[in-house]
C-alpha cells in the first residue's frame, strides 16, 4: 500500500509563480503517475477540494471545512475505492469541544485545526486499520501538546476496532526533537515511518529544509521504503512542503 501526506499549500494569490494555478496541472500528473492508495492532504480550501473531486476521479475524497461554517482549510484524505471498504469517519476539532465545528482551545492560534479520521478495509489484504490526518497549529507549543494528547487520547479509547493497527500522519509543524513530537511515540507507541526522509517544509525554495511532516505508524505496520515527491518545473515544486510517500505492509 502507497500512502501519501502532503500539504498541497492554500491557493493564495501572493505565492506568486509559486501559485496554485501554476502547481495544479503538475500535481495531477504527478498523483496519476504514482497512483498512491491512499493520499492524507493539508490545507485543502473548499474550491480546490471541488477541483480535486472533479480532477480526481479515481478517488473517493472525504473531510470537511475547519471553520465554523464550513470554511476554511481542510485536512481530507483521497483513497482508491476498488481497493477500500470505508467503515467508519470522524471529522474532529482539536478543542475542549471536539464535535462543535470552528472550535479551539483558548490558547492556540485563531485558526481552528481539525482532524480527519478513517477506518478502512483492506480489500487486498483483508484487514482493517485507522488512519487519522491532522494539521496542527502552527503558532503555539502548547496547542500542539494538547491537540497531540487528544488525539492519542482517541486513538486509545476507540470503541469501533479498537485492535485495528493505526496510521497517524500529517504537518505537524514541530520538528522531530520538539516535545510534541516525542510525546506522539511515548503516548501511542507509534514509529515515525518517514524518520530519515530529511526535511519537508522548504517554502518554495527560500529555507533550509525542516522536518515538520511525518507517517507515524504502528510497530506491525512494516514500512518497505520512503520517499519525497521533490518534482518541479520551470523551478517550481509541487508545493512549499515534498509531500512524502511511504510503501507500507499491514
């Protein structure tokens, strides 16, 4: 199984050359290349969510706005129907108050952060697992720690399949150092799949890469190799982070 986490980057106007009508065309002749089974996105606006179900048909997409409304950015997750049974959805904030959409916990930025959560089936191999995809907030240590303990907390305490292996991925924006992220292994047991793919986030070229994205997984989950989608053309990549790929084995 392929499985992709990539922070397709906001459609902003400012991002200039860099913008997404100039990515959009690569992206999806890069995705129809690789064929992922499985692709965990961040900072999906509305309008390219549409475009990528009007694009995308060969996937089923799933998730919701993080704003109240259903505005905003969304962190959904396309996958393969002939290869999937979908058998249980969340869409969740991370707040006191996780069901209320647009809500947050106090100390965190004002932008609300909203998980994606899936347990599939297997089709090929028969098996069920969890996949939960999140973006977590960008300005505060302490929202990251909260939004981290509350998705372990659910992960443990899930009543549908709580066997099931899981898959935890997404921007986590903290490095593999940070408490934050450390706290994601002590808390879950998880291994980050993607531990030597180097950096991620590279702001179309202007930084130094940093390691703020990863494939968390269960120990049983065998990973069988990484990579980074570093593609670009006429010098501009397929987002200001490489989306990275992991070929697992449940």
């Amino acid at each position: 199984m392929k499985l992709v986490t990539f922070n397709i980057r906001l459609d902003w106007e400012w991002d200039g050359p860099n913008g997404f009508p100039f990515r959009k065309d690569m992206i999806l002749r890069k995705i129809r290349k690789e064929m992922p089974d499985i692709i965990c996105f961040q900072e999906v606006l509305p309008h390219v969510a549409l475009w990528l179900k009007e694009n995308l048909k060969e996937y089923y997409i799933v998730g919701c706005p993080r704003e109240v409304g259903f505005r905003g950015e969304q962190t959904c997750i396309a996958f393969l129907p002939g290869r999937f049974d979908l058998m249980k959805l969340d869409c969740y904030w991370l707040s006191p108050t996780p069901f209320i959409p647009g809500s947050r916990y106090e100390i965190q930025s004002d932008c609300p952060r909203v998980c994606t959560e899936a347990t599939f089936h297997h089709i090929p191999s028969n098996m069920v697992f969890r996949l939960t995809n999140t973006h977590l907030d960008h300005e505060g240590h302490p929202a990251r720690i909260l939004g981290v303990r509350q998705i372990a907390e659910k992960l443990k305490h899930a009543s549908f399949f709580p066997e099931a292996p899981c898959i935890f991925v997404g921007d986590m924006n903290a490095e593999p150092d940070s408490e934050e992220m450390r706290l994601v292994t002590s808390l879950t047991g998880m291994v980050d799949l993607a531990a030597d793919s180097g950096g991620t986030y590279h702001g179309f070229h202007t930084v130094t890469p940093v390691k703020i994205d990863y494939i968390f997984a269960d120990p049983s989950i065998r990973c069988k190799g990484i990579c980074k989608w570093d593609d670009a053309e006429n010098g501009v990549p397929l987002s200001d982070h490489y989306p990275v790929c992991a070929e697992i084995e449940l």
